[in-house]
C-alpha cells in the first residue's frame, strides 16, 4: 500500500478547467485559476508537486479553510472514495478524465453574484457605469477577451484519443451559437455534460435531448439558486414559471441514459429561500433516480458570501441543512454547514451588501424581496 501524502486530492489531476476566453486553467473547479499566455501546465504540475509533498498549495484553499477550521471539504469528500491502488497513477501525472471548456460569456442573465467574466449582460451593464464597488471591484472587472476561444478549445479537444466526460459551460451555452458548432466537431467524448440555466425554448430543449443519441451518456447540469420573486431577483432574467415548465418537459421526455444534477450555489442571499428551494428539488429528485443535488456556496463576491449571514439567522438555516445529510441525491451538505459555522458576521461587508443591493434595484428598476432588508 502506497503511502499517501496527507494532502493529496485526486481532483487536482481528474478535471481540468479551461477558459480561453481569458486563457485561464484550474484543476477542480473550487482551485484559484491560472493565469496563462501560451501554457498552464508547468504551473499546475507545480501545484500538484505539492499536494503530494504533504504541502497544502494555496490554490487550493477553498478546502484548506474549511479543514483549517475543523470542517469537511470538498476534498475530504473526494478522498472517502478514492481507490488508493490508483495513487501510483497520479504520482505519474496520469490524464484527466473531466475536461471542462468554456463557451464564452455570452449570457442571458445578470444574476447578483456573477460578473463580466461570465456574463455578457454584466459586461453590458459595467461597461455604461460602474458600481460602487468597494471590496469586491476586482470581481467585477472587465478583462480583454480572445477572439479565438471556438479554435483554442477545438484544438486542445482534438488532441485525445479519448475524452470520459467533456463539461461545456459559459455564460449560457445554450445562448452560445457555438455550442453545436464544437460538439459537431468533436467525436472523442462519452459523457457530454451541459451547465444551463435552461431559461430556454423547448425548441431548444429539443435539440438538446437529440444529443443523448450521440453519448453514452448526457448530463445536464441545471442551476437554480432560490424560488420564485428571490430567485428572479438575485438571478436577473429568470422567468420561474417557464424554468419549472422546462424542467417538467425534461423530466417527461428524456431517455435512459440523461442525468439531471440540479445546481445550487448558496449565497447570503439565496440561502433565505432555503426551505422553498428543498421543497422544489426534492419534489424533483422524488420523480426520478436520475436526478442529484449539488450544493456549493459563494466565496466571491465576498459581500454575499456567508460572512454576510446575520448570527441569529444561522441557527434556523443549520437546523434545516442537517435534515438534507440522510439525502444520498443530496451532495456537499457537510460543506455548506461548516462553511456557515466557520464565516462569522462582518458588519462592513453587510453594510457594502445593502448599498449594493439599493444600486441593483435603482439600475434595474426592480424592488429588493423584503427578506433581503
């Protein structure tokens, strides 16, 4: 039996992100991005030096933070089913079996986490005024992009024989006239995973479900934050009823071999209309074992991360996230409690919240949800 460095996490060589729309790369999609010219590899096989030297590398500190403090990680999560009989692979720096390429930033939503990196209406919105950001500017900036994301994610695609699940994200893919343009064009993939906001047509949804006949396997990855006036709010272009609508028609017409991971990204916003949101996935995964949950939490933007969660609100919140942990659909609960319990209040930051919560609605000529104020 190998021995295994006390830091070591299979995540750090199983995914490799790419973005060269704004030549970033990261391995697991919680590490701090590369920065690249021409090559990221030299930087992220430094990185992994270290997780297997016992040293915890600081691009991966959305875990060391939370087991710093006593909690279990994501990476924790991963090392409770790694097969230790593998280790001699990734000392040799094997491949990576999940290869995630970003679209482009096109995007039909504004939601009050993201930013111009990701969404196209935040670049718009930026690019006329900026916000009065004060802690989180540098999450809102706007950065030169490559005119040649489509042929730089072909050309990094093409060169394996074989790819076990491809990952395409943006912005909004399905917004993206790209999408079926790179998935044409590419035949080395057995799982395709698509990241939607699903505010589409079903038209489009049509399209969409064609594509199992290509894969052994087609995964879609829905997000959802919040329900109803919330989860319009904070994710600016949402029609819930027509989400909910598209979710039903997935569910009624998908094939065998389509797996639904609904996604939720918990922010001090959106975690208010937690019990709502558990009502609404949960009635989902109750329709079909194809379907998980998979919980994450915002660290940037810091003013909605969860340091802007009252004290007194916690304990209702907690409450509810231990029912989920008997859920096996349900994954990263354990996150999301340590995470909470960890971030204690900060009065600036929820005062830089409020004033950011004012502009967004002035802007955009929409009320804030009560539960917010």
């Amino acid at each position: 039996m190998p021995k295994i460095s006390k830091t070591f996490c299979p995540s750090k060589w199983d995914d490799l992100h790419l973005n060269f729309n704004y030549n970033r790369a990261y391995a697991c999609c919680k590490a701090s991005p590369i920065n690249f010219v021409s090559d990221w590899s030299k930087e992220l096989d430094r990185q992994k030096e270290n997780l297997l030297s016992d040293t915890q590398d600081p691009s991966c500190n959305y875990c060391w933070d939370i087991e710093n403090q006593g909690g279990v990680s994501d990476r924790n999560a991963f090392m409770s089913t790694f097969d230790t009989t593998t280790y001699d692979e990734y000392v040799n720096n094997r491949q990576p079996k999940n290869i995630e390429v970003n679209l482009g930033n096109e995007c039909n939503f504004q939601c009050t986490y993201c930013g111009p990196t990701f969404s196209s209406k935040w670049e718009g919105d930026i690019s006329k005024k900026h916000y009065k950001f004060k802690t989180d500017l540098h999450h809102y900036k706007i950065e030169p992009k490559s005119k040649e994301n489509k042929e730089n994610n072909l050309d990094f695609l093409k060169q394996y024989d074989q790819i076990e699940l491809l990952n395409v994200i943006g912005g909004e893919p399905l917004q993206n006239k790209n999408l079926f343009k790179l998935l044409d064009s590419v035949d080395n993939v057995d799982t395709l995973s698509i990241t939607t906001n699903l505010s589409c047509s079903q038209k489009k949804l049509d399209k969409i479900l064609q594509l199992s006949k290509k894969y052994k396997k087609l995964r879609l990855g829905i997000s959802i934050d919040s329900t109803d006036k919330i989860g319009e709010f904070t994710r600016l272009g949402l029609d819930f009823t027509q989400w909910k609508d598209n979710v039903d028609y997935i569910l009624d017409n998908m094939a065998d071999n389509v797996e639904i991971i609904f996604l939720t990204l918990f922010t001090s916003l959106t975690i208010k209309d937690i019990a709502n949101t558990i009502q609404l996935i949960t009635g989902y995964c109750g329709r079909t074992d194809s379907a998980t949950w998979r919980l994450s939490y915002c660290v940037s933007p810091k003013i909605q991360g969860f340091a802007t969660v009252p004290e007194e609100e916690k304990i209702p919140y907690l409450i509810t996230l231990n029912t989920l942990r008997s859920q096996p659909f349900i994954k990263n609960v354990d996150s999301i409690i340590e995470s909470l319990i960890v971030h204690r209040f900060d009065k600036k930051l929820y005062d830089e919240l409020q004033e950011f919560l004012q502009e967004f609605s002035q802007r955009k000529n929409i009320k804030i949800p009560y539960e917010f104020l």
